[in-house]
C-alpha cells in the first residue's frame, strides 16, 4: 500500500528520476561504443582475432551489426566533414 505522501514523492521526482536514467544509458552507450571500437579496431590489425569472431555464428552477426554501424558512422561523418 502506497501512502499519499510516499505517491507525492515518486511524483516530484520523477523528472529527475528519468533525468538520472537518461544520464546512465548515455554513459553505458559510450562505454559501449569506445569498446566496439576498440574491437573493431583491434581486428583490423589481428587476423586471429577477426577469424575468432567470423568463427562463431552469434559472435559474428554481432561483429557484422557492429561493422555495418560503423561503416555507417564513417559515411556520416564523411557527409558532415563535407558541408
């Protein structure tokens, strides 16, 4: 049983509530990228390692999501360096 004074602070804060999650998903999603593209970087260089990944079937659509995601970002970033 939630009492009223409990509901009215769930209220009040709930902006910062969703503030605060915002704030983690953005920091999670870097921490995420900046490893993806160390992976991606790291293959590009190590032949072991690019075979390791092609190797295994879910390692490898996730390394292909993550290949096509950057080439993505690249030609993005291309465009903008453009204008």
């Amino acid at each position: 049983m939630e009492t009223p004074y409990i509901k009215s602070l769930k209220e009040k804060y709930a902006a910062s509530i969703k503030k605060a999650i915002a704030k983690e998903n953005a920091k999670l999603n870097n921490i995420y990228k900046e490893f993806s593209l160390s992976i991606f970087e790291e293959t590009q260089n190590n032949e072991v390692l690019k075979e390791m990944l092609l190797s295994h079937t879910k390692i490898n659509e996730s390394f292909q999501k993550l290949l096509t995601a950057f080439k993505q970002s690249n030609q993005a970033q291309n465009l903008e360096s453009k204008l």
